[in-house]
C-alpha cells in the first residue's frame, strides 16, 4: 500500500491479496481493536463475490486508476486490484489505517489518501482518474454523488453502492415516489439507473438496510445548454422546498411576490399547478432561464 507517489509500472505487483470474507473482517476489526463507527456509516462489504460484481458492473478496465471512496478495510480496495485497476482511496477515519494496511499487503498500485471526501479535491488527488467506485458510508452518498458530478469534470462513471432508499433516490424519474432534489439534480448532470440490489447480509457489521448498486454517467443534458449548474440546482431547491404545496407557493423561495411567480411559469410554460415532484429538467431549466433573463419581472 502506497501513500506517497505512484510507483513505476514495473512495480506492479504479479497477485493482488486475497479478497476479504466475513471471518477476515472480524479478524483484522479485533486484531486492530477497531469498533465501526456510526458517525462515519461504516459497514464493511464482506462477500468477495458482491466485490467482484460491483468491479464488473464497474466496467473497470486494466491499468485505468480509479478512485475509492471509503475503503475502510479494504474489501472493495482489493477487487478493484483484482481486476488490474490502480487505485487512489480515499479514507477520512485514520484509525483504519493500520487494518487496511495488513489487508492490501505492500502493493505500491494503491495509495491511500487521508481526507474527508467532501472537501478535499479528488481531481487533484487523481488527475488521471475517469472512475469512481465506492462502498458509500451511508451519510454521504447523496451529498458526495452531487459534489463529484457538479464539481470533479474528469470523473465520469461513478458506480456507488448506496443505502436502498437513497440510491433509488439517485436514479429516480419526475412522477415517482422517491422523485425529489437529488433525483432532478442527478439528471440535469448524467444519466442514472440501479444496477442491482445488494443484501445487507453482505455487509459487517449487518446494517438495518438493504443497499442498491448505482451507476451514473456523465453527460451534457440538451436543456442545460448555455446555463451553469447552480442556476438550476437553486431552482430545483426552491422548487422542492416544501414537496406538498404547489410551485406557485415554493417558487417564491426565489426571491419572488406572486405576480413575479406567475410571469415566470408564463414566461418558462410551466404549469404553477403541479408540485415540483412532476417537472424533469428540461422544466427546471427552462424556470431557470427566465430567472436569469428577468424578463417576466
């Protein structure tokens, strides 16, 4: 395990360490005195088998670097070297360290980070990284999905496990149940969809959850040509602010009074009538636009 500088290619080694299972998580949690943190939403993945299809679903390819987000003991670390990856993990409990480090071995085509992932700049981090595979803590998946689309341009595959309920949330299209803030967000910046459910049978210590595996590519939505992110995102917050009422009353979270309001479902063609929940991007961008042209003012 590495911590400084890549190493050459002919340091690569011939066979990665053998893949983690339950036994040999619980072993390295007592050998360290490690207890999971609940803060931190730490459950460590404990099924090889789950590892290696998230790696295959990853499509992860030989020599490409990826990044790992929470890596606690490694588990994941271990399939992504499996499948010849380079990896650049990113870890924000230190305590770990120890535990990951006698799980990877001395492999110089891993480097752990010590950072929280929603600060530090993981393009920096790993310039030539397009991939992000992760075992999400639970508290952040959404959160750092977000900030790695809106903000880390060369990433551009993210395939995360997440909690059920959020990950559906992730992926979820305008008119369904899980539809909200997130989903209108996601979609304005890659294409989303749940690859698989994942039993929390797989995880240790067991969370009360199930888990979803989701992939999420990047691309130019047409409806956000010519504006920049935040312009929508602060839309769809106002929009979404308070889900039961409709938007003629959430919109004027924009600053609006009511007339203002009405000109600008006019001047977008958006019903006012419907609640945010109904509106796919190309809706939000185009309130997004007549915001900034003012012109309905």
């Amino acid at each position: 395990m590495a911590t400084g500088p890549r190493h050459g290619r002919g340091d690569r080694p011939a066979r990665p360490m053998p893949l983690l299972t339950p036994a040999r998580v619980r072993a390295l949690l007592d050998r360290h005195g490690l207890r999971p943190s609940r803060a931190l939403g730490q459950h460590y993945l404990a099924d090889p088998n789950t590892a290696r299809k998230v790696v295959r679903l990853a499509q992860v390819r030989p020599g490409e670097t990826v990044v790992e987000v929470g890596p606690g003991l490694g588990s994941l670390t271990l399939a992504l070297r499996e499948a010849g990856a380079d990896v650049v993990a990113v870890e924000a409990d230190a305590r770990l360290l120890p535990a990951l480090a006698e799980a990877l071995g001395e492999d110089p085509l891993v480097r752990v980070e010590v950072a929280d992932a929603l600060r530090v700049d993981l393009g920096a981090l790993a310039p030539s990284a397009e991939a992000l595979v992760a075992n999400l803590p639970y508290n952040i998946a959404a959160t750092l999905v977000l900030r790695v689309l809106a903000g880390t341009p060369g990433i551009r595959h993210l395939t995360v496990m997440a909690q059920r309920e959020v990950g559906e949330r992730l992926a979820a299209r305008p008119g369904t149940a899980a539809y909200g803030a997130a989903s209108a967000k996601v979609a304005a910046l890659a294409d989303a969809r749940v690859l698989s459910p994942v039993s929390r049978r797989v995880f240790v210590p067991e969370p009360h959850v199930d888990s979803v595996l989701v992939r999420l590519d990047r691309r130019e939505h047409p409806a956000m040509r010519g504006l920049a992110y935040p312009e929508v995102a602060r839309v769809i917050d106002a929009a979404f602010a308070q889900r039961r009422k409709v938007l003629r009353n959430t919109l004027r979270g924009l600053g609006l009074d009511a007339e203002e309001v009405q000109a600008l479902g006019r001047g977008a063609g958006v019903d006012l009538a419907l609640r945010a929940e109904r509106l796919d991007v190309e809706q939000f961008a185009a309130l997004a636009r007549q915001v900034n042209k003012g012109s309905p003012f």
